[in-house]
C-alpha cells in the first residue's frame, strides 16, 4: 500500500516508518521539523520505498494514498505550551486536512489521539467511554482541547461523508528516538541521570503514569489500523502504573546515576493519575503490551548513551 505518514520525523512517526517500509509498503513521511529531527529518518534516505516531504499539516494537501497515519503534532507539554495557537490549529486544521485527503482520495485514516481527552480523571482506570475532566481554558487546553476536537472531526467526517477512521488514545510513551529536550518525564530522567544533573520531579512525585515501551504501542497502532471495521476511540498503553517519584529511583538505580532527587513545582492541571483500561484492545485486536518498565528503560538508556556521547 501506499501509505502517509505525518509527523514522520518524530518520535513516534519514525519508528512507524520503519515498520511500514519493513513490511514492504511505499511511505511517504511529512514533517515540518518542529520537534522532530531529520536524523530519526536519516537511515531511510535513499530507500526508493520511502520520500520525506518537508510540508505544514495546516496547509491543504493532496497526495494519492491508501492509509494516512495523523501523527503531526507536539506531544511535550514544554513543546505543545511553546505556541498554544499554533499547536491547536494542527490539531483541528491539521485534522480537517487529513480528513479532506482522506475522504478525497478514500483512503483509511488512523488519528494519534492521547489519553490527555481524559483530562484529571476522575475514574480509573479510564475506559474509553469516560468523557473526561478536562479544563478547556488551562495551559494544557491547546492539546487536550485540540485533540478532543481532533475526536469530533473524525466521528463527523465518518457519519457525514462515510471516511473509514481509527481513532487511537495514546498513553505515555516512551523509548529510542526521544529527543534529549523533550522536556517528557523519562527523556528528561535519563538524560539528567546520565549528565549527574538534578533529577527534578515536579510536586511531591506522587503523580502516577502507566509507561508503554515504542515497540508495544507500534503493534497496537498497525493492529487497528489494519482491523476491518473499529472506528475507536480504543486505548493503546501499558496498564502498569508506577509514581513519578518510583520512575526517578528506577531510572537512578539502572544508570548508575549519583543524581539526586529535586522537587520542583507542579505544572498548573498536571493529571494527578493515568492508567488505561486495555480490555478493548485486548479483545478486538488480541493486542497487549510485552515490554516491561525496566526492560524498555534500559533500552532507552542505551539509546540516550549514545545520543549523549556523539554530542
Ligand atoms: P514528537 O514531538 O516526537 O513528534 C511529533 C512530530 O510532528 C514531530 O516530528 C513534529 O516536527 C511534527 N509536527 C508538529 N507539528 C506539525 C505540523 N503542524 N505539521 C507537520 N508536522 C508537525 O511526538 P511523538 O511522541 O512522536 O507523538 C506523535 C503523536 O502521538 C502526536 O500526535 C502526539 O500527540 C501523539 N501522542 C503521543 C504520546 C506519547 O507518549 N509519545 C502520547 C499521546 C499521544
Ligand atoms: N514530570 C516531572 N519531571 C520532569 C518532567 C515531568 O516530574 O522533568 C512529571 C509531570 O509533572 C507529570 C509526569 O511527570 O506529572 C509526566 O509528564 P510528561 O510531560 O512526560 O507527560 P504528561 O504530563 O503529558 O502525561
């Protein structure tokens, strides 16, 4: 198939690239560099499976594709906060897009939703029927928001106008390929563990998140994009849920590190808990997350090891 990625450069959006090319497909990646870096696709340059388009998803396009995975957008609060304005017209321009293309050319259309449409929750776990506790006038409501909105744009085009779509809520994430100034929780960890900086958790660190490793989340992404007839919205993330405070001591105790613990202060609407509820993904996609949190960090600081020494 022919298949678009957005926010190819990124994160999340090379790592799919990989797979798609490893199976054989035509890729085209699109990316307008705002937090993601040519280096993550630079190993695919030259592939004749794949083409790199440096292109702004607020900006109409029209390309000739059987799937398009909308993953353009910043995920990092400290990157999302940088241009709020900026960041909701991708999630809501970018969306209508994405949506115009597909519904265009009738191609099926996966968008990387977050568990952040679940705002401060107050059930917990979040199922995907929870509607949220979300604040529509914070600090965070330029991605919370927009996403939501993203969500609305999706179901409207599929009732209205029949486009086929696959609506992911997306839990912490996290793996090779972060950028080291993310500014996201176990990016910043490691980094400052391996630098002998400070590690700064933010308020007393008893915050929870439940962290799923890349590899598990990719298998979860194909799957239902691949699946013949789940719209979503489905949860795709790792159900164990650790403090922040127990990820800075874990991220201590498997680098090494002589970093001490500092407190900082807590980000204005920073959810107090997070974990999905993965029953739906477990029964329709036979899908469930492998990698375990001491496993994937070390990965991960391998990765950083690296990323550190070459800079
Ligand atoms: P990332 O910041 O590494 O990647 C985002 C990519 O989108 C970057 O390459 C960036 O340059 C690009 N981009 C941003 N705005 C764009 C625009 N207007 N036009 C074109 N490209 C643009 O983040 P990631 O972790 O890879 O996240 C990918 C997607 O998954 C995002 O939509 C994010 O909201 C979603 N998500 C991620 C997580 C996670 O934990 N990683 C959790 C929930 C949702
Ligand atoms: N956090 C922290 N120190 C950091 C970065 C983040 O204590 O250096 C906390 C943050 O306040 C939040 C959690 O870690 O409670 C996860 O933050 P992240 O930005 O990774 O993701 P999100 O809040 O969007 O889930």
């Amino acid at each position: 198939m022919k298949i678009l990625v957005t926010g190819a450069a990124g994160f999340l959006g090379s790592h799919l690239c990989d797979r798609l090319l490893e199976q054989g497909h035509e890729v085209i990646g699109l990316d307008n560099f705002f937090t993601g870096s040519k280096r993550n696709v630079e190993h695919l340059v030259g592939n004749p499976s794949f083409e790199l388009v440096r292109h702004d998803v607020i900006e109409p396009i029209l390309l000739e594709v059987d799937r398009i995975y909308n993953l353009a957008c910043p995920a990092s609060p400290v990157h999302y906060q940088y241009n709020p304005v900026k960041t909701i017209k991708t999630s809501v321009m970018g969306m209508i897009n994405m949506l115009g293309m597909a519904k265009r050319v009738r191609a099926r259309i996966l968008q990387a939703s977050t568990s952040e449409v679940y705002g401060d929750p107050e059930v917990h776990p979040q199922r995907e029927d929870y509607w949220g506790h979300v604040n529509p006038i914070g600090i965070r409501s330029c991605y919370d928001e927009g996403k939501r909105v993203a969500e609305t744009l999706c179901f409207d085009y599929h009732r209205q106008n029949a486009v086929e779509i696959r609506v992911m809520r997306i839990f912490n994430t996290y793996g090779p390929r972060m950028h080291p100034d993310d500014g996201r929780v176990v990016s910043n960890f490691i980094v400052q563990a391996l630098r002998g900086d400070d590690i700064t958790v933010y308020g007393d660190g008893s915050q929870t998140r439940s962290f799923c490793y890349v590899d598990d989340l990719l298998k979860g992404m194909m799957g239902l994009m691949e699946h013949p007839s789940l719209t979503g919205p489905v949860n795709i993330g790792n159900p164990n849920e650790f403090t922040i405070r127990q990820l800075a001591e874990q991220v201590i105790a498997l680098t090494g590190s002589k970093s001490k613990i500092v407190a900082k202060p807590l980000p204005s609407d920073d959810p107090k808990q997070r974990q999905p509820d993965i029953t739906l993904a477990r029964k329709e996609l036979a899908w469930e997350p492998k990698v375990e949190l001491r496993e994937g960090l070390l990965k991960t600081i391998a990765y950083f090891e690296g990323v550190l020494k070459k800079a």
